[in-house]
C-alpha cells in the first residue's frame, strides 16, 4: 500500500510549518537583518527575535519594536 505524501521529499510549506529539530535539515527560526535608519541612512543589525527595542546609534530613533516573538520594524527600510 503506497503511501499518501512523500516523506522523503516534503514540499517547502511542509518544512516550514514543522519544528526547526523535526525538519529534515534542522535549520533556525530566527536570522539577522540590516536595517537602514530613515533618518539618517545608518545601517544597523538587529536579531529577528531581539527582546529589546532597538534604537539608530546615530540619530536615536526608534528603529525595531518587540512583539510576540519577532521583531516589529518601525518606519525603517531592511537592506540585504
């Protein structure tokens, strides 16, 4: 009897809906981005899921906001 779905080959959305240990290349749920001040254009990294607002060193606004595990951007641009 066949099988239903392919265990060993899961579909992109599968993965991501799964643990981070029970996928089938263990990989983070979090990740670091740069974000551009739109004041004064400096670039800032900040955790995705930083417990702390974050604040432009340059011109002191408020750059990223904590929610519910991730980070809020506020008015700021990321860049890759």
């Amino acid at each position: 009897m066949p099988l239903a779905k392919d265990l060993l080959h899961p579909t992109p959305e599968e993965e991501k809906r799964r643990h981070k240990k029970k996928r089938l290349v263990q990989s983070p749920n979090s990740y670091f981005m740069d974000v551009k001040c739109p004041g004064c254009y400096k670039i800032t990294t900040v955790f995705s899921h930083a417990q702390t607002v974050v604040l432009c060193v340059g011109c002191s606004t408020v750059l990223c906001q904590p929610t519910q595990g991730r980070q809020f951007l506020a008015c700021a641009k990321i860049t890759c």
